[in-house]
C-alpha cells in the first residue's frame, strides 16, 4: 500500500495563493493535478516562487519544464523535470520530491532564509 501525501490536498488548496511582504518581496504558489508521467510521477504540476519587490524572481522550486542535471562523470541523458531556481539567473538544478508537504516545507523554508 502506497503511503498517501496528505499535504497534497494543502498544497492544492493553495494554488493561486499569494503572499506580499511589507517590504514588497511576495511568493505565490501554482499548482494543480495532472496525470501521472515518467516526468512527474506524483502527478502534480508545481511552480513555487519568492520575488524581490521589482518582480525578480529570487528563488523558485518548480517542474515546468525539463533541466539538464550538471555534468559529474555521466555522459548518459538524464532528464529532470523537479528542479529550483538559487538565484535570478539560475538555469536550475535537481531538486528531489519527497512530497507536497515536503516540497512547501522546503520552499519555504528557503523563502524564511532569504528574507533573514
């Protein structure tokens, strides 16, 4: 029996959600369901960002679109769709999906980094 994500259904409550600091940095949450794939076999399309108060986004954990993990000694093709963005002008890295919980947990979690 598979264990169920039962942050799941927050995490999809949330979608649409955003949040505005007072200092005018802000982050918002889309998500949504989408059947399962080799890509995204937990079935969810996710795109979690924190912006700066011009709309830069500063960081960002997402699977919108596939990212070439770094090189270390593997030539072979390995595609990754969970990924974050460190910085403005980061192409992405792997990020590994534990679950819906875990994934807004680790977001912001970040997000409270960044903001101290």
């Amino acid at each position: 029996m598979e264990d169920e994500d039962y942050g799941l259904s927050t995490l999809i409550d949330m979608d649409g959600y955003r949040f505005t600091y007072e200092s005018g940095y802000w982050w918002k949450i889309e998500v949504r369901k989408d059947a399962p794939s080799q890509f995204r076999p937990h079935g969810i399309r996710y795109n979690l960002t924190f912006h700066n108060n011009y709309n830069r986004r500063i960081f960002g954990i997402d699977n919108a679109h596939a990212i070439k993990p770094p090189k270390r000694g593997f030539s072979g093709k390995w595609t990754v769709y969970d990924h974050k963005h460190t910085t403005p002008n980061d192409s992405g890295q792997p990020y590994f999906f534990v679950s819906a919980s875990q994934l807004l947990e680790d977001f912001l979690e970040n997000v409270d980094n960044i903001i101290n």
